[in-house]
C-alpha cells in the first residue's frame, strides 16, 4: 500500500501533512476514509493507479516490436494482426530528437560556492513546489551520496545520449521510445530519477493546493549492442485534455537508475513537436451500472457514460462516487478471446472537486485496433460493445 501511494507522489505536488497521512493509508480502512477523509487527501490516495503488468522485452528497436511482444503474450504466441499493425502505426509519429547529457548538479555547485550550506547527513535537499510550498525530495542526495562515498559509483553522464525515437499518441495516452548510448546490463530494470513532461496538461486543484501531471512511467530493455532502451508513457491527468491536438513538449530527464539505485548522473532535455493527429474513434455505452469494488453492501455505481478508444477507457460518473472507481483488474476483451489488460489507471474530479463528474481513465498496454474489440470486463462484470 505504501509503495503503490508513493508513485503517485511522484505526480502529485502536495504538503508533507497530505502525503503522510495517504502513505498511513490502510486497506481495511478504505471504505470509510473514502467518506471521511479530506477532499485532498482523497485526490492524492486515489488519483494514479499503477496496474501491476508483464515486462515487455524486445532485440529489435521500434515501437512497434514492444506492442508486438505485449501482444503475442496477451494472445498465446498469436502474431499482431495485420489491422492492428495499421492501427499503431497510424497513431505514431517519428521524432528522431536527442540531447547530450548535462551536469544535474550545476546549480547546487554554484549555491555552493556562494556559501549556502548542504542538508545534516541523512536528509534529502527540500524542492520548492510551483505553489510555493517545500516538499522534500526523496533520494536526491542518494545519488550524489553514492557517487563519493565509494559504496556504489556512479559515473557522470558526460558523453552520454538520449534520442526520442518516436511517439504513440492516443487523446489522453502517449508512448515516447527513448534510446541511452552506452552499454548496460541485461536484465535490469532501468528508469530516470525524474522524469516529466514539459508542456504536457496538467490538473491543479487550487483551493486543495494540488497539481498532477507530467510524471511518466517507464519500461527498459537491453538491446543486442549493449545499448538501452526505455519505453516511456505518460497519461493525462486532465479529462479535458485532447493530446491529439498535438503541440510543442519538451521530455525531462534526470539521473539514470539501475533496479532503481543510482547508475549515471545528469540531465536531458529533449524538445519536439506532435503534430496534429486525426480524431480517435470510440465506443460509448450510457447508464452502466457495476458493483463498487471490494465491497459487499455498497450498492452498484452508476455511470453515465463509459468511452472506450483504441488506447484506453473512461468511466464517468456522479462525484459522490468519487475514490470508489479504480479496480485492480480491468482488460479489453478482443473478438479472438484474448484480453488487453490495462496497464494504469488515473482518477480525478472534470472541473472543480467533489462537485463536478467523478472520471477515470484507464490506459490499454497496447493501443488497440477498436473494431477487434467485443467486450471490456471490469473486475468480474463483463460487457459487451455494441
């Protein structure tokens, strides 16, 4: 419990009181804290679900090689069909941007030698938020720790690239493959110490002192020549947003983890374009009503509308619903009998909180050639597509 709420810090800008009182968090007190707590604390515990998921591995770069592996696990070894080839490769643009390494640390060095002093040993540098407030940063001072006390090195990133190579785009959903110069070691898992998105739509809840957004989440893989690549994907925190309309973004990196310890110090910032892209089909289905999840006496939620598109699925629903709508086990089922499981899952009041629509969103782990699709299960209810 307290892992899962502390990668949604990771999109969440809020005070420490907030985010310690969703880490204390336990599961039998869900139901009644969903009715008690503060309106801020239910947005921070609620609003990013990240789905437990198979690790994708590929030995041919391209975008499309990760959703053909994801793909022919979901299907029993079956290939992608070619639709569905169509499908991806419609929604995906080549970027082919890069950028060298630069010294993360450079600002603190000139702090540094303008006098100002560094944290007591043991304590993480305090990062200031756009609202004003401190929020501390966790692990900050690992990595610079590590690079001298001799335990781990770490090397600096001097010399070392990371391109973009292209993007997937769906309206709420984006795939960014990365590729890292160098050599690295085969199975491990690979990630940036921060990462974000630029640019990309944010949710602030003012009178809640709350932003999300521009966090990602990422998978790796060693290829062939020893060099890395990292599927990277962001999900909208904005139920308004439409990323199809395309824009100017610019991705942020910082500090390379391997098995999420301190490998290789810097910063990237790759700046690119989406360019416009055509509007996504979708399936709408009215006046849905399911069990709320892990509750018996509950009663059922009502949804107004559920949306289903070729990347992902929404739930809309009345607010007085909201925090009961994130179930662990959600999949797209195809006319083959296969299932597209959802790879993540987000949450969050359309408007103001706890008086507009209550929506989720739910991201495929593959994008999905919608006319394949014949029904989507949430939890044990199953649905069929008309």
């Amino acid at each position: 419990m307290q892992t899962k709420y502390q990668k949604a810090f990771d999109h969440v800008t809020a005070s420490d009181r907030l985010k310690e009182e969703v880490l204390n968090m336990t599961k039998q007190e869900k139901e009644t804290l969903r009715r008690q707590i503060p309106k801020a604390a239910l947005v921070a515990a609620i609003i990013i679900l990240i789905l437990a998921g198979t690790a994708v591995a590929v030995s041919i770069p391209g975008i499309q090689d990760w959703f053909q592996q994801y793909w022919q696990e979901a299907g029993g070894g079956a290939p992608m069909t070619a639709e569905q080839e169509t499908a991806i490769g419609q929604m995906t643009q080549s970027v082919g941007t890069s950028a060298q390494s630069e010294k993360a640390e450079a600002e603190e060095d000139e702090n540094l030698a303008a006098g100002e002093n560094l944290p007591p040993e043991g304590e993480s540098p305090a990062e200031k938020t756009s609202g004003g407030e401190t929020v501390e940063a966790p692990g900050r001072n690992q990595a610079s720790e590590s690079a001298t006390n001799g335990d781990k090195p770490v090397a600096e990133t001097v010399g070392t690239t990371v391109s973009l190579d292209s993007v997937t785009v769906g309206e709420k959903h984006l795939w960014m493959l990365l590729h890292v110069s160098g050599t690295f070691e085969p199975g491990k898992s690979y990630s940036f110490e921060r990462s974000e998105l630029i640019g990309a739509p944010e949710k602030v809840y003012e009178d809640l002192g709350i932003k999300v957004g521009k966090g990602l989440t990422c998978s790796s893989n060693v290829l062939e020549d020893g060099s890395l690549q990292i599927l990277a994907q962001y999900q909208s925190p904005d139920p308004n947003a439409d990323l199809t309309e395309g824009g100017n973004l610019c991705l942020h990196l910082e500090n390379l983890l391997m098995d999420r310890e301190p490998l290789l110090e810097g910063q990237w910032d790759i700046p690119f374009t989406l360019e416009q892209a055509s509007a996504m089909p979708a399936i709408k289905l009215e006046n849905i009503s399911i069990p709320v999840p892990e509750s018996e006496d509950a009663g059922d939620i009502n949804f107004q509308e559920i949306r289903i598109t070729s990347t992902g699925m929404e739930l809309i629903c009345d607010a007085q619903y909201a925090g009961s709508t994130l179930w662990p086990d959600v999949a797209l089922i195809l006319t083959d009998g296969s299932e597209i499981e959802a790879g993540a899952a987000h949450a969050s009041w359309e408007g103001e909180a706890d008086t507009s629509l209550w929506i989720t969103d739910y991201t495929w782990k593959v994008p999905i050639a919608l006319e394949q699709a014949s029904s989507v299960r949430i939890g044990d209810v199953l649905i069929p597509l008309k």
